[in-house]
C-alpha cells in the first residue's frame, strides 16, 4: 500500500475577538440543547482564551479561512505557574468539579478499563498508573503502578474488546507492546511482549510528534496506531524521516502490518471509535507557521484509504485542498482527493484526547456527543485553547460545531499564564466525566448535579 502511495505521490492579522452580534446564528444542532442555543459563525468564531466560556458555540468552515499570513506567526507559548488558590475548572451550570489526583509526573493519557479502574500513561517518567475507585473525600480508593520503563507511552486499549479483555496495549513512541492482563489487575501479571515497531519520536523540533494513540476495531480484527509527522510541513517525497509518518498504521492484533489505513493526517494524537456508528475518529494537530487562524486543527471520522492533505494540501473544499505555499504546484494530481475534515477547531489549538459520551450521568442530550481536550496553542499570538470541548452529534455524525465544555485553566484575560493544560478525557462507567491536566499535573472528575 505505501509502495503503492509513494509511487503516486513518487493578510493581516485577524484581531476582532468581541462577538458581533450580526455573526450570532441559530445552531442547526440546538433541538439537542436545553435551552436552544446559539453558535459563532465566520470571523466571529475565531476567538483566544479570554472569550472561551462554558456554552459557547463556534462553527468554522473552509469558506471561513484566511489567505496564508506567514509572518503572523510567532513563538507564543504560556508560562506554566502554580494554580492559585482560588482558580478552579469552571463548566456549565449544573456540573461540579473535584480534583480527583494530583502530584502526578506528566498525565497523559487516561482510559477505563472495563472493570472501571482507570488507567494512566505517565509518559516523561514511562509509567502506567491505576487508580481504583472514588472515595468519599474524591480521591481514588487505591492507586498502582501497573507498568514501569517504558518509553513516552501514551496510548492505551484493551484486547479483546468487551468486559473481559486479556491484554493492556500500550503505544510507546518506537514501537506497540502488550501486557498479560486480567480485569482488576492493579499490577501486570508478565513482562511486555513487543508486537510491533513504529516510528520513534521525541519532541518535535528534535525527533518528530512522539505520541502513539491506539484503537482496535468494532470486531477486533484491526489495531490501527496513530503516527505523528517527523516535521512542521517537510515533503515526504524528499524526507526520508517521514516514512510511514502522518498516517493511521494498521496491524493486526498480533503486531503484523497490513497497510496504510489513512494517510496526510499530520498529527492525530487521539483516536477513539464511535460506538454508534462503528467509525474511527481522530483528534488532530494540524500544521504551524502559516498565520494566526491557519491552518485549523480538526476533529473528523477517517475514511478507510483516505487523504487528508499533509503537506502538501490542507482542508479540502469545492475546488480540492488548499496548497500549502511552501509547497506550491505538487501533486497536483491529489489535490482532488483531499478529505475535508468534520469539525474545524480554532487553529493551533493542540487538540489531544477524545471520547465518545454514551453514560447517563449527564443530561440526556449530552448523549452520543464528544469531549475532547484542547492542550492550547504555543505559536499564535492571542493564546487560544486550554480548556475541553463537547463535540454535538446527530446520529453519529457531526454537526460541524464545537462548544467550550470546561475553562478556566487561564490566570487573568487568559493572554498570560496559565495554570492548567488539558489532555486526557475518559468517560466512567457511571457515566461522568473524567479529564487529565499535565499543566496542574492533576486528574479533575466532572460530574453533574444538576444544582
């Protein structure tokens, strides 16, 4: 498949952030809201960390984004400072926030076990956690190192899927690795049996996106394994590095290749399966230096084989994908073949971990719909993202919208410090919400109350 694939292939600063009211708009998806809400459209959607708040809703589409604007883009990252005593995850009305762990070294990535232990990939120190249960003060009843020595792990699953899997699979940043497993286990019962090797990483501007998401299909006969790009933008044809890079890898369960499963994703560092409908999704970091408000990050279902532009093209529209200009003019012959994605995200958000909501805790129109944790932007000069975002679906689908679920993780208007930086969602089995913070070095616990 990749011989194949490689033999193929061979303005100004947008500054308005207050809320015109002329770009106010009906949401299409508001029958699922309680009550009907509203949603930012066109230059009214693009925003930064001051206006982010509990409720709001943005809608961005490819009719939306600017001309590339190179010299808008500048080295912006936060401070990270010690959460002050009176800051506090603020979410919507009717939810309560608890800080459920902290002291933590580096959380990352979380998912639940089917047992309902949750797990944890603490990835600068190459451990795996579990913390067992919530005690009447909030904080876990247990808490265990299941795995130590492993390298940047991030990605988390269980095999076979169901309620009673007998592997941990973990996606270290060179290569997949399973652990014998048996539900309750706070320890692993034997040593890790490596299954496959995938491209290594470190930190971008030195080894390429590290992080290693996994997902096995609905049937199990898949593991796909997502792979970052090496650079910003390099052509593949000409970097070697990026080989089987900014692509969704699939094997199968016993760590054999079998092919390309989608290509020019740049970076999805979150994937997750829709229960409803059975697709893969990815939470994607697109790519940098192209302006303020391009190019957007994105959350989208991936098409089997699909094209998603990098780098040579990003966002597919009525006439294709958009060229990249450092890479004007090639392949031209792909250019019609790039995926649009489902939901556009403000651009350089550093969108990490979602998941699909099917509990009850929370109010039934929160069904069905998405969380996603937005890890805020370092390179775009009105700070924008650190907060988790609901993702509003109809039937499995997206309605293209986005809506600011939990904020507040900022120190002031939200353009300086910052004392919190989301990654990890998960949902519990009694269905509310669970979301890691490597600024805080904590794990926060959503719940609703309806008060």
């Amino acid at each position: 498949m990749m011989n194949h694939k490689r033999l193929l292939i061979a303005s100004a600063i947008l500054a308005a952030f207050s809320i015109p009211a002329a770009l106010i708009a009906l949401s299409p998806g508001a029958a699922k809201s309680t009550p009907a809400q509203t949603v930012l459209t066109g230059q009214a959607a693009f925003t930064d960390a001051a206006h982010e708040a509990p409720g709001v809703r943005r809608h961005l589409t490819v009719a939306d984004l600017p001309a590339p604007a190179p010299d808008q883009s500048v080295d912006n990252g936060p401070d990270v400072v010690a959460r002050p005593a009176n800051a506090w995850p603020i979410a919507p009305k009717g939810f309560k926030v608890e800080l459920y762990a902290t002291d933590l070294d580096n959380p990352r990535l979380i998912r639940f076990a089917p047992n309902g232990d949750l797990f944890l990939a603490e990835s600068a120190s190459g451990k795996i956690k579990v913390f067992r249960g919530v005690g009447p003060d909030g904080k876990p009843k247990q808490v265990s190192v299941f795995a130590t020595g492993l390298e940047q792990p991030f990605g988390i699953a269980f095999y076979p899927t169901g309620s009673d899997p007998q592997w941990v699979y973990i996606g270290d940043t060179g290569e997949v690795l399973r652990f014998p497993y048996r539900n309750g286990d706070l320890v692993a019962r034997g040593a890790a049996q490596h299954l496959a090797d995938v491209p290594s990483g470190g930190r971008l501007r030195g080894g390429g996106h590290w992080t290693r998401d996994l997902a096995f299909s609905p049937d199990g006969s898949k593991l796909l394994v997502s792979v970052g790009s090496h650079s910003n933008v390099d052509d593949s044809d000409t970097h070697p590095e990026e080989f089987h890079r900014a692509n969704v890898l699939e094997f199968t369960p016993e760590g054999k290749f079998l092919e390309i499963y989608a290509w020019g994703i740049r970076n999805c560092v979150g994937e997750t399966i829709n229960p409803t409908t059975g697709q893969l999704w990815c939470s994607t970091n697109e790519r940098d230096a192209l302006g303020n408000n391009l190019v957007p990050d994105y959350i989208t279902h991936v098409e089997e084989h699909g094209f998603y532009g990098w780098p040579w093209f990003y966002m597919g529209g009525p006439s294709g994908g958009h060229w990249d200009p450092r890479h004007q003019g090639k392949h031209p012959e792909l250019q019609s073949k790039v995926l649009t994605p489902d939901i556009l995200l403000e651009p350089h958000f550093a969108s990490l971990e979602m998941t699909f909501y099917e509990g009850s805790q929370f109010p039934p129109e929160y069904k069905g719909d998405a969380f996603a944790a937005e890890h805020g932007s370092w390179n775009r000069a009105q700070r924008a993202g650190y907060e988790v975002i609901r993702l509003p679906m109809h039937d499995g689908h997206a309605t293209g919208e986005y809506e600011d679920f939990l904020t507040g993780f900022t120190v002031g208007n939200g353009d300086g410090d910052v004392w919190g930086r989301p990654v990890g969602v998960a949902v519990a089995p009694d269905g509310s919400l669970f979301v890691s913070d490597d600024g805080s070095r904590s794990i926060w616990h959503v719940i609703y109350t309806g008060k």
